[in-house]
C-alpha cells in the first residue's frame, strides 16, 4: 500500500495536460534532464545568467503542471532538450525535487519529497533543503537523491558522495534531525537557513511539519507557514514534535494519514503564509509572472 501511494501523482504532483512519458525512468537521467529545464536562483551567476526582477516570482510555483506551463513559456522544445541557462525555469530545492517525484510517479515508480537539512551547502551548519527520495526494489531502500547538483555545484562545493545516493547523514530528515538535538549529538543553532540566520529546535519542529506534509503528498514550499509551525522563541510542544519525528521517521502509511487527517495543526489549509513574500497565498490559485512591484524574492 505505501509503495503505491507513492507511486501516483498527488495533488501537487499532477502534469496537468502535459505528458510525462518520454521522461527518463532512470533516475540519472532524469536528474540529468532536470538541470537542462531549472536554475537555481541563488546559483544563477556561476550560469552566467541575471535572473531578472520580473522572473524572480518563479521561485514561488508550487505545482509541478505550472512550473512545466512556464518551462514551455520559455522554450517550446521537447523535455528532454536541454535549454540554455537564460531559458531554464527560475527555481529552488522545491522545483528540482517536486519535477524528479512527478517524473518517477508518472512512470508508476514510488517517489517522495522530503524535507530537512543538507550539511555540505555550508559546513559546520546543516541548511534547510529538500530532496527526492525514492523506492529501489532491487536493493529493497528508499534512495535519497539530489537532483539539483549539477557539475556547477561540484564546482562550488565539497562532496564525496554520488547526488544520485544521498548518504542520511550528509542530508538529514528533519525528524531525525530533531532525534540528534533532542538528544544532545547535535547542536541546533546548527540547524536552519542562511536566509535571516533562522534557526534552532523551532525550525526544525516547522520543518518536520512539512516533511509530515510531504508523506501525505502536499508537497509545499519550503518557506510555506501554518498550522502547528511555532514562531521563534515560543515554547515548544517537545512531546508533540518528540512523537512526530517518530512517525515521519519510521510510522506506517496508515498512522502518517490518519494523524494528518486528525491533527488541524498539520493538515494543510486551503492559504498557508508565504514567509519570504510576507503574505497569506492560497496553494490552488495559478501562478502567474510577476511585476516587480508585486513584492515576489
């Protein structure tokens, strides 16, 4: 039953009335593909490409049929031409890893989106990321992969690891990054984004949050805020998010869907807040591109 889950498009994960069927069912491939269709925003300079103000607003589509709407804007060829930088969809984490779990769903191959911590962005510190994960039956694993790492980013960083085999303790979950805090192997001021200097044991409680999400395929953007998300310097709920790192970390599917559909504080509204655009967004509405006056990062 979880592999099968996994293994249809969800809400966010829908092409729409694009197909999907000449995409690699290779995950090396589709990795591959990925980084001739996205580019990362922070990481646009190392392309030789200015995003514009008017295309910075990419960065915050959340569903997989309008992020492909906006790669055929852009350049009408096929998929599995790769564009040149200038033309590639403005994105994050989010879209890589949402566009590689549409991908391997549309072919019937179980994927998930996870939420957590990547530690060779900017060592000693673990940056929120997201990542793509899904089920190899011949080794019988989920397989952890980072489809955004490109030879660009090979360049720019220290790795020792294959992007297409993520070890769990170069990207860390967000519930067992909160195990390792709560514990004391871990510091969590370690924990969180470059972004503001946001962290600590409350990001990382917002995080499992989203990973909670994600395991019921709502797969949102990382900056998306709700439900039982605590601000900074709240007091924390240790036993709630003590239980959630379990069940995000080794619950059955039954037990991660009934607690999201029982728990108001982890099910996902029809508006979330978008904390980088300081704003309440609906998660139905259509993207649409952006004036500059508009307020989108």
């Amino acid at each position: 039953m979880t592999r099968a889950f996994y293994a249809q498009p969800g809400p966010m994960t829908s092409a729409g009335a694009h197909d999907l069927s000449r995409a690699p069912k290779n995950p090396a491939d589709l990795a591959r593909m990925l980084h001739g269709l996205v580019i990362h925003e922070f990481m646009a300079p190392a392309y030789g490409v200015t995003v514009p103000p008017e295309r910075a607003s990419e960065s915050h589509i959340r569903h997989v049929d309008e992020m492909l709407d906006r790669i055929f804007e852009l350049d009408p060829s096929p998929l599995t031409v790769a564009r040149p930088p200038e033309k590639r969809l403005v994105g994050v984490c989010h879209h890589f890893a949402l566009l590689f779990v549409a991908m391997m769903r549309a072919h019937g191959m179980p994927a998930r989106y996870r939420q957590g911590f990547g530690t060779y962005f900017n060592p000693p510190y673990a940056e929120e990321h997201v990542v793509a994960e899904y089920w190899n039956a011949d080794e019988s694993r989920w397989i952890l992969v980072d489809p955004q790492l490109d030879a660009i980013w090979r360049q720019r960083l220290t790795f020792d690891f294959d992007p297409l085999d993520v070890p769990r303790d170069r990207f860390i979950v967000a519930g067992d990054a909160w195990q390792q805090c709560r514990a004391g192997r871990a510091d969590p001021a370690h924990f969180g984004i470059f972004r503001g200097n946001l962290r600590g044991l409350w990001f990382i409680a917002g995080e499992m949050v989203r990973d909670m999400s994600a395991l019921n395929a709502i797969e949102l953007l990382p900056w998306d805020v709700w439900g039982a998300m605590p601000p900074p310097g709240e007091p924390l709920r240790l036993s709630y998010f003590d239980a959630l790192a379990v069940l995000t970390q080794s619950g059955s599917l039954d037990d991660i869907r009934s607690r999201y559909e029982g728990d108001a504080g982890l099910r996902v509204p029809p508006t979330v807040f978008n904390a980088v655009r300081n704003r309440p967004e609906t998660i139905t509405g259509s993207w649409r591109p952006q004036s500059p006056e508009s307020g989108s990062a």
